[in-house]
C-alpha cells in the first residue's frame, strides 16, 4: 500500500500569473474570487481582510500556489 498525504483543501488559492501592465494573479478565497494580485503581499493582505491568519506562505494546507509558487509573477 502505497502512502499519500492527504492536504485540507486550503481557504486561499492563488492562479497563475496572467499577461498585463503590471503580471497578475487571480486570488480566490473559500472558492470565490476577491480580486487579483500583482506580488505576494496583496496575498497577505487579502488573507488578513478575510480575517485569515497566514503564518506561512509556503504550507500547502494555508495557501494552494497554481502555476508557481509564491515567488512567480511574471507569465511564462
């Protein structure tokens, strides 16, 4: 039997980086879109405005990074 950790569907997902003056990226909380973000403190700002604590960006269980992590903001 083969073991896979199992994550918590985390509240805060952030898309990949999408084609503008400036990049930018999607952000959704509890499935639904709040806006959009050009660099990781809009994340954190976001998260805080929602009243969720993020203590770390990089624990999967906080944050689901789509197409790149916390450090891509640029497209592809």
């Amino acid at each position: 039997m083969t073991y896979s950790p199992q994550f918590p569907n985390p509240r805060i997902t952030v898309l990949p980086v999408q084609a503008g003056d400036p990049p930018f990226r999607i952000v959704e909380i509890d499935g639904e879109v709040i806006g959009t973000a050009t660099e990781v403190t809009d994340v954190l700002l976001a998260a805080a405005a929602a009243g969720i604590p993020v203590h770390d960006l990089d624990d999967p269980a906080a944050v689901r990074w789509v197409g790149g992590g916390k450090l891509s903001w640029r497209p592809h």
